[in-house]
C-alpha cells in the first residue's frame, strides 16, 4: 500500500519509518542537524511551510499535509 504524502508524491506505507509534525521538527536541535546533514536526501514537496516531515530509509519528505491526516491515511490503507 502507498501513502500520498502531497503534490504528487507517493511513499510505500511499509517504508515510512517515522512521520513528525513541523512544530517537533523545528524545536528540536538534533532533527535540524539531521536534516543539514542529510539535505540531499530531503525532498521538500511543499510549496510554502511544511506541516510534516516523513523519514523513509532513503528520503526525508516536507510535506504540507498535517501529521493526522498522514495517519488517517496510513490507517485506512492497513485496514
């Protein structure tokens, strides 16, 4: 099963290894580090502020959709 995480992107639902929302994202120093460190695995596919970032073993997602909705989602599909 896959998850649209925004625009036009699509992330298999067994591959996401974590999602977080913006505010723990942006208060946390260690994930800001993270993200410096590993910006060229960081798809930003949203067009203004993100609202959450999903952490797959390859790729660091900035979506503009919110952490709830990204579990609705994932929850339906593993229904």
């Amino acid at each position: 099963m896959y998850v649209h995480v925004g625009d036009d992107t699509l992330v298999r639902l067994s591959d996401i290894i974590a999602i977080l929302d913006m505010q723990t994202v942006n208060e946390s120093e260690p994930m800001q580090d993270m993200l410096e460190k590993k910006k060229e695995s960081v798809v930003n596919i949203a067009d203004g502020p993100y609202k959450s970032l999903v952490i797959t073993p390859n790729h660091m997602y900035l979506t503009p959709v919110a952490l709830a909705t990204l579990k609705k989602k994932a929850m339906n599909d593993t229904r």
